[in-house]
C-alpha cells in the first residue's frame, strides 16, 4: 500500500519523506487554506520535495473551466494527478484530462457506483472518503470492499485511494482489503509506529544496557 499525506503542510511532508513514509500527497482547498500561501506556490514546492504524485485539486465546478484549471495545474511539475469532483463535469473533465496522459484523481467518493463512473471515465485516482461515510453511521470500509471487488472484476487500472482516514484502524481496514493507496494526516501516519508494548520493551533493554555499561561506539 503506497502511503499519500493528506496535508499542504511542507514541513510535514519533509519529515514523512526524511522518514522514508511518503510515496505521494493530496492537497484539496481547504489544506492550502490552512496553510496560509498561494495554491500554485505551495503545490509547486510539494513537488519538489516528494517524486511521488501530488494532487492539486480545480477549484471550477464546469467541465471546461476545470479542464483549463486542471492543464495550468499539471503545467506546474510532472508529478501532478489534477483532482476534480465527482460530478458529471468532473467526470467529463477526466475523460478529457486522462485522455491528454495527465494523472487524474477524482475525489469526493461516496458509492460504488460513482467509483465505477470514474473508472470509466480513465481516472487516476478514486478517492472515496471513509470517515465522512463513517460519520452518518455508515461503515465506509464497505464501500472500500465494494470498490475493490468491482475493480477486480473488470481489471480496471484506477487505483483505490482511500481518503478521509481518520485513524491507524483506517489504514489497517483498507490494507486488509487491498486498497492500493490511503491518504491521511501526518499524526495518523506517525501514531502507527506507537505501541505501549514497544515503549515498554525499549526502557527494559536501555536499563540494562546502562547496568551492563555496554557500549558499541
């Protein structure tokens, strides 16, 4: 499973790429807003940190206003997937954008059925989005399972990007599952190298080893 870090955050996208951890990362509207700067500015340094695809989403809402965006977009390095929304617009935008060889993540999934639209439209990317379906009582790990079963069945190349992830349970769910990509925050990556077991292992081994006055360099 490759690993995206769902943030327009730079200084935490260099410590998961120092770390090893980053194979990619997704920014939407609202990230750039909360950092702060200039979308083409911030998306523009993403790319120079990670080689990994970095979604930068349109901001227009009509297919030809989001194909011209999603152009300008790509312009900015080549490791850029164009997000667009899933609506018809964005769908037909895809078709257009994909068909120019431009990688397209097609984000705001929230059935089996608009993930199989996207597919046939040539996306990229589908990112369905787990904690919201969560959040109305939904288990959106199912709709994880769906998309990975119709996928399967029809050999389509779209990669599952699952987004929303709200915890290390998340990822874990999706991992069993297949799911070929996951997004989330920097804390949720980082929270899955914890364990009490592990803190409490180390402290056991570094006591003894001062007892022992046991030294390697």
């Amino acid at each position: 499973m490759k690993f995206f870090a769902d943030t327009a955050d730079v200084a935490e996208i260099r410590e998961l790429n120092e770390l090893g951890l980053l194979d990619g990362v997704t920014t939407n509207p609202s990230l750039v807003k909360k950092s702060g700067r200039d979308i083409i500015e911030v998306i523009k340094e993403i790319c120079s940190i990670t080689d990994g695809p970095v979604s930068g989403e349109v901001l227009a809402t009509e297919a030809g206003a989001m194909i011209a965006e999603g152009r300008k977009l790509a312009e900015i390095a080549p490791n850029i997937a164009v997000k667009v929304p899933l609506t018809l617009d964005g769908l037909k935008a895809c078709k257009v954008l994909s068909g120019e060889g431009k990688m397209v993540n097609v984000t705001l999934c929230f059935s089996a059925n608009q993930a199989l639209l996207a597919a046939k439209a040539g996306a990229t990317f589908i990112s369905p989005f787990v904690g919201r379906l969560d959040d109305i009582n939904t288990d959106g790990m199912e709709l994880i399972e769906e998309i990975r079963q119709i996928y399967d069945n029809y050999d389509f190349a779209t990669e599952i990007l699952v987004a929303s992830v709200r915890t290390v349970n998340h990822v874990k769910a999706a991992a069993l599952i297949g799911a070929d990509v996951m997004t989330a925050p920097a804390s949720v990556i980082k929270a899955m190298a914890s364990h009490p077991l592990t803190d409490k292992g180390l402290a056991a081994f570094l006591k003894d080893a001062e007892a022992a006055g046991l030294k390697i360099v």
